[in-house]
C-alpha cells in the first residue's frame, strides 16, 4: 500500500515534539519512499533513534540524510550539523 508521506511525516513530527519517539518511530516504518518523499524523515527517525539511545540506527539515519545534500532539507539545516551529530553517533557506538 503506498501512503503519501506527508501526513505521515506531519504525525510523526507532532509525536516527536511531544518526545513520544517511539510513536514517531512506528509511524516513519510505515512510509512508502516514492522518489519525491520528505527528506527529512530521516533526520526526525534519527532524532529519535539517537533519544532512545539506538546509535547505530541514528548514525544510518544521518547518513541516508546525507545521500541527499542538494535536497531543500539542507537550505534549513547545515551539512555540518549532520556531520556532528554522525561524530557523536559514533563516539556513542565505540563506547558501547
């Protein structure tokens, strides 16, 4: 079934502000990634994956994200920023 990932995302987002990343979590598993779909579900599912202490899934997330540098995500957010949070994603796994 493909489901339009805005809505979606739109709900994940709201879960994610009210720090239910779990919840925000189960709704992103269920998008279909058609190719115009919201980059940044992949930075809201890392964000959550990093809150829940899911490094490695954070770290993935973050890298998927950068797959795509030229998507309009990257006009709000900095490259650089993804590249820390992946430092710090990092830093966490090797210290487990």
């Amino acid at each position: 079934i493909a489901r339009n990932t805005n809505p979606l995302l739109g709900m994940a987002k709201i879960h994610y502000k009210r720090k239910e990343y779990v919840s925000s979590i189960v709704i992103m598993k269920t998008v279909t990634f058609d190719p115009d779909y919201d980059k940044s579900l992949h930075y809201y599912y890392a964000g959550c994956a990093y809150k829940l202490q899911d490094y490695k899934t954070a770290f993935d997330q973050y890298n998927m994200l950068l797959r795509f540098r030229n998507d309009k995500f990257f006009i709000t957010t900095s490259v650089s920023l993804i590249n820390h949070k992946i430092d710090l994603c990092k830093r966490f796994i090797e210290a487990k």
